[in-house]
C-alpha cells in the first residue's frame, strides 16, 4: 500500500502538474505518451477537467495543488459553459471553440462532484454556486418520469433518444452522494433514494443481481465486472444505502462477477448477460475498483494484498501507469489518459478510510 501511494504522490500526480498541463488554456491535456508527451490535441472534455479538479482538490499533499484545482475550477466555466443555453458542453476544440456542444450527464455528474469535494475543502460561496447551479440542470433537465436520467440531450436540451445508460447513472449516484458527504440537502437525498429505486427496477438482471449497462431487456446488453465492484463499493460504503435492495443486488452481483469476470487476479471488461466473456481486456480503473471494494468485504485479506500487488505489477511503472492490457496481458495502450488519476486518488482515499 505504501508503494501504491508512494508511486501515485512521486510518479503519477507531478505528470499532471508538468507535461500534462496546458499552462495557456489552464487544462490538463487529454493523454500523455510513454514519454510524457502530450498526444496531438484533438479535443479538451469537461468531464476530464473536473476529474483533475477532484485530483487537486484531495489528500494529495502536493506542492501547488490548492493552485492547480482553483485554476481548474475557473476553467470549468472559463472553457466550458453554455451562456446561452446553460448547463456545460461535453468538448471543446485545441483552440478553445465548442467541439461536441451536447449536454451529457455524465459529464453534469462529474461536474457537480467535483464542485462538491471542492467546496468541502474550501467553503467558497462561489463554488457553491456552481454545484447548485449543476444539480438543478440536471434536476431540470436530464430528469425523467421514471426515476432515472437521460445519457444525453442536445446543445439546447431536445432530446436525442439516447435514453438512460448505466455509467452516468452511477457517476451522478456518486455525485449525490459527494453533496451529501459535505452539506445536509433533503432534495439530493430525495433524488438518490429515487435513482436507486428506479435502477433496481429497470437495470438490474434478477438471476445475479447484476447491474446491467442498459436497461434490462435491451438487445446486446452486457455488464462490466469493473462497474460492479465500483457499484458495491459506494452502496456499501453509505449509511443511507447499505441495507437496501440496490445494495442487496449488488452484494449478490459481487461474488459472480468475480467468478466470472476476475482471472488470475486481472478484471475483465465485459461480460454479455449469460456470462460469457466478449472482452477480455484488463483495465487499470476497473483494477483500483476492484481493490477498493474488496477491502470492505470481510475475510478477503489475502485477496486484497494479492489484488494490492497485482496492480502494483502489472500496470504501475517508473514512467507512470499502464492503461490496458489484451486478454494475453500484453499492454495494449500505451498513453496515459488524464482522467486515469481519479480512479487511483479514489481508491487510495478509500483505502486509507478504511484502515
């Protein structure tokens, strides 16, 4: 665990404090290469920007780091913010114009996170602006009749049929949940009880308790062991939650998708709803995951060190972390993207709660 933390703090954060960052745009970039170069810039995404404002923003103890997440605060509503329609656009372009000017919730969900583990540490009223400002976009806008959130909606809110995706609602479930950690607030707490309802009727396969990726009864449906083990872990983790029968699905969900979806210690990344294996690529996100929701669960030492050092092994290295492997365990990305790191400050932050 110290190697863990001692590699993060040494190896990967300062990528994000040097090469990562466009000091003239005042954001990270995208993905850096094995060399610590920046990828040819395509596009610069809100969601990645609020990631890193979370990163910034927590128990990293970084020189400059109080700096670095204000700037990205700023820059959240500097690059990325809709005067005329609201809410935040999914892209913007290398020179700062709109790219993708979509509204998407998993990018509102990260918003509103990041601005609430923000405002938990600094108490500004601006930012606290901000994250009522989100949550009522996506109260207002992205909300449905059912319970659940729409994936995404045009630049001026029309609908593009996308319907509800499971990714989002995870991400928003988690951001409800940030607001909750840091403020007493009836309406999120309302919200979050309703999404979990709702997700326990529409998306959960009944034979395993499994949380699906699309709503039960989709063609093609499959699930992601990653997101299972991410699911348990922030059900299990709320007094509010735990107890209840989104929990209870996905505490009987954990130990099939670990049967079917961890070989030899690496998560696999997709599974179809019988349990078959359509992708057997290991991901470092889905590894962090799968390490931190093993640590709540009791008798599970020897797996979670075995876990512990398996990602120590197999994905971090000197020059920082590897992002994939194939199903052969050849590494099979080679960049590093910048979003990477809040699954890895998430897990070290939850690992350190818990003991």
């Amino acid at each position: 665990m110290a190697r863990f933390r001692q590699h993060f703090a040494e190896r990967i954060v300062p990528l994000w404090q040097g090469p990562g960052w466009n000091a003239e745009m005042a954001l990270p970039y995208e993905a850096l290469d094995g060399q610590h170069r920046p990828l040819p810039v395509q596009r610069y995404r809100a969601m990645a920007c609020a990631r890193q404002l979370y990163l910034f923003s927590s128990r990293i103890e970084q020189p400059g780091a109080a700096e670095r997440a204000a700037a990205l605060f700023r820059s959240l509503q500097r690059h990325f913010h809709d005067a005329e329609h609201g809410g935040w656009f999914y892209s913007i372009d290398a020179e700062g114009q709109p790219l993708d000017r979509r509204k998407d919730l998993y990018t509102h969900a990260f918003i509103v996170f990041a601005c609430a583990h923000y405002w938990g540490k600094v108490r500004e009223p601006l930012v606290e602006a901000k994250l009522n400002a989100a949550l009522s976009i996506v109260a207002e806008r992205f909300a449905r009749d059912d319970g659940l959130y729409e994936a995404s909606l045009d630049e001026d809110w029309s609908a593009l049929g996308s319907g509800p995706l499971q990714n989002p609602q995870m991400h928003l479930a988690e951001a409800f949940l940030q607001t909750l950690a840091v403020r007493e607030d009836e309406q999120v707490r309302q919200a979050l009880l309703q999404l979990c309802e709702a997700l326990q009727v529409h998306f959960i396969d009944p034979a395993h308790g499994l949380m699906l990726e699309k709503p039960r009864g989709a063609v093609d449906n499959w699930f992601e062991p990653g997101h299972q083990f991410e699911w348990f872990y922030l059900l299990d983790t709320s007094p509010l939650l735990r107890g209840g029968p989104l929990h209870g699905s996905l505490a009987r969900a954990f130990a099939y998708a670990e049967q079917q979806g961890v070989t030899d210690s690496a998560v696999l990344a997709m599974l179809d709803v019988q349990g078959n294996v359509t992708d057997p690529t290991q991901r470092i996100w889905a590894q962090a995951e799968y390490l931190r929701a093993l640590a709540l669960r009791p008798g599970s030492e020897e797996r979670l060190l075995r876990q512990l050092q398996a990602l120590e092994t197999r994905f971090l290295h000197p020059g920082g972390w590897h992002e994939c492997r194939d199903g052969n365990g050849a590494v099979s990305r080679h960049d590093m993207p910048s979003t990477t790191p809040y699954h890895l400050a998430t897990c070290l932050e939850s690992l350190r709660q818990l003991g």
